[in-house]
C-alpha cells in the first residue's frame, strides 16, 4: 500500500480571530468573489503572506539565490496575470488578495458573462458545465493562466439556466423522425 500522503493544511488561520473590522472585510470579500467559507479566503492570504515573506527576505539581501528567484516569482506571477513582466520586488510586497481572487476560474467565467451570478459561476463548474481548452475542470479556485484565459468556455451546450441548448433541436428531430415511421407504415 505504501507511506500514506502527509496531508497538511493549505492556510493559516488570522492571529486575530475576532477582530470584528477583519471579519467584516473577509465577509465582504467573500460575497464579492462567490468564495464558499473563509477556508477559501485564508488559503490566498496564506499564499499572499509567504509570497510578502520571500520577497522580504530577498529585498534584505540574506537569499543567495539573488536575481534568478526574483525572475521566477515575477514570471510565474506575470503567467497567471496577477503583475506584469516589468514588475518589481517592491510591486510583489503592494500586491493584496484581490489579484489572487480575480484569477480564480469562477471569477472569470463570471466577468465573461458564462453564468448571470458569481454563486452560478460556482455552481457551473461544480457540476462540470465549463471547460478550459475542451477538458472539464470542476475546481472553483483553479487560477487561470492568461493563455487559458480565451479559452474557457462551456463544456456541453446549455443556455443560462441549465438545460440542454440543443435538448430542444433532439427533440423535434425524434419527432420528424417518428413522423417518418408513421407515413411510411401509413404507405405500406
């Protein structure tokens, strides 16, 4: 069977868990991006922290690893269209979970216009009603590239509401071709 996975948690939990101005600013962000539970949340601000914390370190000089890091960070973070390739250590350290959020697949699939609510947006690609390149994705918080970008689109062809697009056109060619049975029993 082998050595089990060493799960660990994604996110660190605020150090002022009751601030109520923190809590209310987290609350507001999750209604704007659809987000389901502060998990979610945290999980960026997490992410956001230990980019701040690498950056710091190499702005102070103490990495060895110097202008070769610095080109990664900002190339990986320029691929998913969060800064620019121009951008500067000093940019990463302004940067706030806002530019995290917007590169998630529900926000996008809502700014394209895909879903009428960002709460539908989640529930589309739950349900596997979007795509990226033609391959399903059912991950709410996949950060999109922008060369994905273009490509993200409905997996089988529904309208708005969720039902088949094309159950109606199905449905008249069953009836034409029931019809055809008929006249042709009707001319035997």
């Amino acid at each position: 069977m082998g050595a089990p996975k060493r799960n660990r948690k994604k996110y660190d939990k605020p150090k002022d868990m009751w601030n109520l101005a923190r809590i209310s600013a987290d609350n507001a962000l999750l209604e704007e991006y659809g987000l389901k539970n502060m998990r979610e949340l945290w999980k960026v601000q997490t992410e956001l922290s230990t980019l701040r914390r690498n950056v710091r370190s190499l702005l102070s000089g103490t990495s060895m690893q110097g202008t070769a890091v610095q080109e990664r960070m900002v190339g990986r973070l320029a691929r998913y269209g969060i800064t620019s390739n121009q951008s500067t250590l000093d940019n990463l350290l302004d940067l706030n979970e806002n530019a995290f959020l917007s590169r998630r697949l529900q926000s996008l699939v809502f700014k394209k216009g895909l879903a009428k609510t960002i709460k539908q947006s989640r529930q589309l690609i739950v349900h596997g009603y979007i795509s990226i390149n033609g391959k399903r994705v059912n991950k709410p918080g996949y950060r999109v590239s922008v060369g994905e970008e273009p490509h993200i689109g409905y997996y089988k062809r529904i309208d708005l509401d969720g039902v088949k697009a094309n159950a109606d056109e199905k449905a008249s060619e069953s009836r034409e071709e029931a019809a055809a049975k008929v006249a042709e029993v009707k001319a035997e």
